[in-house]
C-alpha cells in the first residue's frame, strides 16, 4: 500500500499500545501521525502547572484549565465564589427525585451481526452481548448525549450516590461515546453549560471532563508510568504495596454473598460499563482490601468495560482505585469499610449480612491498614486511621485477620462466603 499510495496520514492513536505498535512505521516515512482534536487541554498547560514529575495533582491544572478556557469564569474568578462544589456533591439517594429512564436503541442487522458472532464465538465468555444498551451509530450517540443532559440538574448533589434501583441515576454514561471519540468533549461540554442545570451540577460534571484529560496526561508524561520509580519493568506493573492474590471468580459473575459487589459486577457483565463511584469504591475497593493483584484487576476493567484503553484505565485504576503507584497520584489509598457503602448505596439492604451487627467489610478495611501500616509511616491524610488502628484490641484485630482470611479463600475458591468458614486461631 506504501508503494502504491505513499506516505499514509493517520490520527495520533489516544493508547500508547497502540503507537508503539505504529513506531516503526513512522520511523520509517510510511506512516505520518497527525494531532488528535479528541481533547480539550494542551500538555503545556500540564507541564507547567503539574510538571513532569510526581506527586500529581489535579487542582492546580483544572484551575489553569477554567482559566484559559473560561468555562464558569467571570472577570477572571470561578463563578459561585470557588473552582469545586465537591462538598455539596455527597449526597445519597434515597429515591426521590426520581431517577431517569433506562435509555435503550434500536438494533439494526449490522447489530444484530455482531450480537450473533458474538454469541457464538465466545458462548463461554462471561457477560452478556446486548447492544439496546450502547449507542452504535452517529444518531444514537446524539440521543445519548440529550438523554445524558436530561439528566444534568441532578448530577451533582448524587454523583457519588449508588442504587440498586437504579443503575445510571443521574450519570450521563457518555464516557462510551467520548472514549470511543463518537462524540467529542467539547461537544458534550457545550451541550452541559446550555443546560439550566445547577452550578454544582455543571461544575462537577466539567471537573469528571477535565479529570479524564489529566489522566491521559499524567499517563503519557510517564511513558504509562515506566518513569516511576515504583514501576516494576520486569512484572511490567507498578505495586506499591505489594498485593499479588489472584483476582477472584468474582469479578467474572461468581456470587460472593456480599450484595454490595454482586450488584455491582452484575452490572458490568450486563452493560460493560457503570459510573465511577461503583468503579472506585465497590471494585478496586474489594480488590485492595484483599490485596489483589493491582495489574490482574487492571486487566479486568480493560476485558470488561466498553471505554477501556490504556490512557483511562491505568491511571484510574493503578493510580486512584488502588494504591499501586504510592503517592503518585493520590495521597491515600480510596479503601472504605462498611459505613460508607451502607450510608451512600442501599445494597446493605438486600444483603445477607447486615451491616450494624456481621457485616466483614469493615473489618478488611482495618486488616488492609494493619498489613500495610509501614507503608503509611509519615503519611498526614493516614494519621487519623493508623491512631485509631493503634487503638484497637488485639482481640479485635485478630477478628479482622480471620474475616479476611474467610473473605479472601471463599472468594479465591469462587463459593459464597459465610460467617466462621475458619477457626479462630489468633
């Protein structure tokens, strides 16, 4: 094709694999990358207010970001007084107001080609392939985007709110049409400061668009964080703390008793896809309390979400969902116990366990911190934790060992976990 056609132009590919891949085709003149218009921030605007280096942070490069773009700026100040309404954003959802419809398309025969091929070539693939649930063509992306907006006055208060009523609430689920570059940001970005929604609504939702531009910074400024020193080239994967158990059955639909998770992969395998909240503390929330493998947890959230390439999925679960990058890019682990889950979802309800009385979360919560507590030494935002774990009983930290002893072979074995599998020999 090179002999007949000469240089061949191609898009700047977004994943570093791929370029890789593509690197010895432009080094040798048959291949010309041209710039990528799927973004809206310059690196410059990246290096100069985060640097090459860690720690990364985002505040100071989304403040650079609302300053040259002057989205909800006003004579140079961030409208509503501050650049975040992050603490206004907390709320849980207790039903009211009413969550938005399920959004579903009409499937045409290409669809149906693939659903068919799907199906029959990969029937022992966990996972269901329906696409009435992803936007395939150009026209359903943009029904996605209106649906999305529709949805826009009520994002901010419950963007961290989960529900087994509902999947979606008041999440746009657009990062399927922007990762896969159906729809651009700044399209969508446009589409959500038109709508009458609330500033906090509007500010956090520009704050999620501006978070995936960073990650991909923070991602190629790193060569995919071979730079840091916390990366491992030969097991080709950072791991701060060292957690190397295998990713259980779970993850691929093997019930585990804890509702909290069931719901939430349920909701993977029928849909590739759910919002951020369920991403970071019900996913990589178990997978650190257990001491999963960072990069086999990696590798699942790239086999099982629709939007997963490596600029996206790395840092957000390398880097944020767990600890494998150290301070990196976060100055603590995001590792909850039983009363976050319970106060801002109600899959405690539907649970066999009840989370006041024998509820095990909690305390892999507190064997995770005694586990890696050398590894927090001189950490400020750990302080608070490790001064309550000094405090507790060694009675009750041997009941947190045997939880995650119980948890971790229940799962590991792909049975449902029970309370008192194992004696108590602590």
């Amino acid at each position: 094709m090179h002999a007949e056609f000469g240089e061949i132009n191609l898009v700047t590919p977004a994943e570093r694999s791929l370029r890789v891949e593509l690197m010895p085709l432009v080094e040798g003149g048959k291949i010309r990358l041209l710039p990528h218009d799927g973004w809206l921030t310059k690196r410059e605007w990246f290096t100069e207010t985060v640097g090459n280096t860690p720690p990364f942070r985002m505040d100071k490069f989304y403040q650079r970001v609302r300053k040259e773009t002057g989205v909800l700026m006003q004579d140079g100040k961030p409208m509503g007084g501050k650049y975040s309404f992050d603490a206004e954003n907390r709320l849980p959802w207790k039903g009211d107001p009413p969550a938005q419809r399920e959004l579903f398309f009409g499937v045409d025969e290409i669809d149906n080609t693939v659903m068919r091929l799907v199906t029959e070539e990969f029937a022992h693939h966990p996972g269901n392939c329906d696409l009435s649930k992803v936007p395939t063509t150009l026209e359903q992306h943009n029904k996605a985007l209106k649906w999305g907006m529709a949805n826009m006055e009520f994002f901010g208060p419950y963007e961290d709110a989960m529900s087994s009523k509902s999947r979606y609430l008041f999440h746009s689920k657009l990062a399927i049409s922007v990762n896969l570059h159906r729809l651009s940001p700044q399209q969508i970005v446009d589409s959500a400061l038109a709508t009458n929604a609330p500033i906090n609504s509007v500010e956090g939702f520009f704050r999620q668009m501006i978070w995936r531009e960073y990650v991909k910074h923070v991602h190629d400024v790193t060569d995919g964080f071979r730079t840091l020193e916390v990366y491992d080239e030969h097991a080709r994967e950072p791991n701060f703390l060292e957690q190397n158990n295998p990713l259980p059955a779970a993850y691929w639909g093997a019930k585990t008793g804890l509702n909290c998770l069931d719901e939430v992969v349920s909701s993977v395998m029928d849909e590739g896809w759910t919002h951020h909240i369920p991403r970071l503390m019900i996913l990589s929330n178990f997978a650190s309390l257990l001491d999963i493998n960072p990069r086999q947890l990696t590798t699942w959230f790239h086999e099982a979400f629709i939007d997963a390439y490596d600029w996206v999925v790395e840092p957000n679960v390398l880097g944020m969902g767990t600890y494998s990058l150290g301070s990196a890019m976060m100055t603590k682990p995001y590792v909850s116990g039983t009363p976050y889950i319970n106060k801002m979802s109600d899959y405690c309800k539907n649970c066999k366990f009840n989370p006041k009385k024998d509820c095990k979360v909690s305390n892999l919560y507190w064997a995770f911190l005694e586990r890696h507590k050398e590894s927090f030494n001189g950490n400020i935002r750990m302080a608070m934790p490790l001064r309550s774990l000094a405090k507790r009983s060694d009675e009750k930290k041997a009941q947190d060992v045997v939880a995650y002893e119980e948890i971790l072979s229940a799962l590991t074995e792909g049975r449902e976990y029970s309370c008192g599998q194992l004696r108590l020999t602590h």
